[in-house]
C-alpha cells in the first residue's frame, strides 16, 4: 500500500470549482463568489449582535450574592 494517497487536498479533482452564477448555490462542490451586494440581498450578513445597552440589561439578572454561596 502506498504512503500517498489520491483523494487528498492536492488532488486537483478534490478542490471546489469556483463560480459566479447563483444557480449554483446548491452544486455539490461548487464555490460560489458573490459581491457584497449581492451577498446581502441573500441574506448573508444579518446582524445579530447585542447592542451596549442589552448586555448592560442582561447583566441586571445577576445577584452577586447568590454567587457567593451563601
């Protein structure tokens, strides 16, 4: 048996094809390059994130005295 193998990340047949088409979203294999437009308009950047004020809120549960152990 051989130390190398051919299905590897240096396989060529093994690296993505790259395309621009948006019907290729579902292409098993298929890389697809968006711009950030078009990106955007799939949905891909949705901000989630807490804002200051939300983590301040959420921080409001917290009894520093129930964390003691007493």
């Amino acid at each position: 048996m051989s130390a190398s193998s051919d299905d590897g990340p240096g396989d060529a047949s093994a690296r993505p094809t790259l395309s621009n088409s948006i019907a290729d979203l579902t292409t098993p294999n298929v890389v697809v390059e968006v711009d950030a437009a078009e990106a955007e308009s799939l949905g891909a950047f949705e901000e989630t994130a807490l804002t200051e004020a939300e983590a301040w809120d959420a921080n409001a549960d917290l009894d520093p005295e129930a964390a003691d152990g007493d």
